[in-house]
C-alpha cells in the first residue's frame, strides 16, 4: 500500500546517485514536478502555491547529485519517479 500523503515520496531508487543530501533553496534552483515535462522554477512554484517568505525560508529539498528531487512534504521531480521499468523503490516518509 502506497502512502498518498505529501509527507511520503517514492524514488526509483536507480535513477539516483548517492548519498542524498537536504539542504535550502537558493536562486536559480528548478526541478520538473512530477506529471508534469518541463522545468520549473522553484521560486515560481512557491510563488504559484502561496508560499509565505518564512515558508519558503523553512522548506527542505531532498537532492541527489546536483539534481533536486524533492520539494520536502510538497513535490517530487517527474525524473525519478516510478515506472514500469522500475526495480527498486526508495521510500521516504516524514515522520513528526
């Protein structure tokens, strides 16, 4: 049973290089959220979903090599996410 909480993402786990690392966002970061093709901004998606300055201060993105992710609780990039080639599944959960 897959978790539907923005709390929980699921990585095809070959598509990453290792080790993960979270850190902020800063200008200039973009990532393709997941369904969707193109690149997005990571300050335009906080900006489309109404993200207050300490929200955006306070958000974590999961990163693997020099690619992000995950917009921690939020979002997942469309290029890691789980198909019908996948092998191996990696699956985070924030837990409070």
């Amino acid at each position: 049973q897959l978790c539907k909480d923005k709390r929980c993402a699921f990585f095809d786990a070959d598509k990453l290089a290792f080790p993960l690392y979270f850190r902020k966002w800063q200008k200039g970061d973009w990532f393709i959220p997941f369904g969707m093709n193109g690149k997005k901004k990571i300050s335009d998606y906080f900006n489309d979903h109404h993200f207050s300055i300490i929200d955006k201060e306070n958000s974590w993105l999961l990163c693997s090599g020099n690619n992000i992710i995950w917009i921690v609780g939020e979002r997942s990039d469309n290029r890691f996410c789980i198909d019908e080639k996948t092998s191996r599944v990696l699956s985070i959960k924030i837990i409070d």
